[in-house]
C-alpha cells in the first residue's frame, strides 16, 4: 500500500521533501490527516483536480480563498481588491458560472495591489496577503497568464491551478511570516491553513475522482 501512495506522488511530480514525509505513514489518508503543509495540500489536491469547473477543482479554489482570507488582516482598509478577488473566486468555488475573463481581472487587480505593496516600505506583509488573494483567483481561472509567463520568479506557478492553489497557502503564510519577522510562524500559519483545507477536503485526493 506504501509503495502505491508514493508511486503516486512521484508520478505527479511532488516535492521530494514531501515525498519524503510521506513514507512514514501507510495510507494517503493517514498523511492528509496529519500533514501540516497547507501548500503542499493544495498542490496535490490541484494536481488532482480535474477539468476547470469540476466539483472538485471548486473545493480547492474554495480552500484556496480560505487560506488567502487567513492573510486579509494584513491588507489595509481602503485597498479592497484582494477581498474581491477572494469574494468573486468564493462565488465561482460555490458553483456561479463566472468567466475566466473576470476571475483573471480580479486577480490581476489584486496582483497590482501586491505590486504596490511590495514597492512601498514596510508593506510585505499586504503584499503577501494580496499576492494570496491574487493566486486563489488565479486557481479558479486555471490558465497561463502571459504577464505571470514573463517573471521568472512567478512563471512556475502561472500554468496550472495546482500551482495558483498552493501559491496562496504559501503567500498567506509568508504574509505572516514577513509581520512577526519569524520563519517559525510560516510554519505555524500553514498548519493553521491545513487544518481549514482538511474541513473543505476531508477526503485525501485521488486521480479521477470528483465527489458529489
């Protein structure tokens, strides 16, 4: 069984690190119910995903936004995009019929407020913050952007959803990080966003599936 559950992850590119920890569980579920990593979580989970629109493609942009909200408090009061990035990419993860269009346009208006937070002192934290609501939406439109294509630093993470999804666990989590100036609350914030994930996925992922 062990070796099934690691064949898998290597058959879909994951991090050896995480490949690593999970050898030290027998089952899939066993290592989704402990793992701490929320962006480990929603790579696999947007690996697995299946076509845009499917149910469970909607669950991991859903999780997404939940862990992109856990960063909001960063975000100063008068810049609103990400939260309507965030509220807009919700409304699709709930089943609303929204364009890749406007989900792209959300999240390119987040993205410039993450721009102009990184480019203000003493703003990383915002800047995180937007750059997760950025990617949640990112995750819903699950597409190539050619501006994303052209930054090198980004680029990895502009083509498919599982990338997006995972981009905003780890943005929400640097966002706290950058605050308390301390890796040791990264960590401490993606095991708070894994345990959110697991209430949204508390199925470990499988290829193929798309749950009612």
């Amino acid at each position: 069984m062990k070796n099934q559950i690691i064949k898998s992850l290597r058959d879909i590119n994951t991090c050896s690190e995480a490949v690593i920890w999970a050898e030290k569980f027998d089952s899939d579920q066993i290592a989704w119910n402990k793992c701490e990593r929320a962006d480990w979580m929603l790579w696999i989970a947007g690996k697995l995903c299946g076509e845009r629109g499917s149910k469970n493609h909607r669950k991991v942009v859903l999780a997404a936004c939940a862990c992109a909200r856990t960063a909001l408090k960063f975000v100063p009061a008068k810049e609103k995009s990400p939260l309507k990035a965030i509220l807009l990419t919700e409304s699709y993860g709930r089943g609303a019929d929204i364009s890749r269009e406007d989900l792209r346009a959300a999240a390119d208006a987040a993205d410039a407020a993450a721009h102009a937070a990184y480019a203000a002192a003493r703003a990383v934290a915002a800047a995180y913050a937007a750059d997760a609501a950025a990617h949640a939406a990112y995750a819903a439109a699950d597409a190539a952007d050619a501006v994303y294509a052209a930054r090198a630093a980004y680029a990895v993470y502009a083509a498919r959803a599982a990338y997006a999804a995972a981009y905003a666990a780890d943005a929400a989590a640097y966002a706290a990080d950058a605050r308390a100036a301390d890796a040791a609350e990264r960590m401490k914030s993606l095991k708070k966003m894994a345990a959110i994930i697991r209430k949204i996925i508390p199925k470990v992922p499988q290829a193929g599936e798309d749950d009612a």
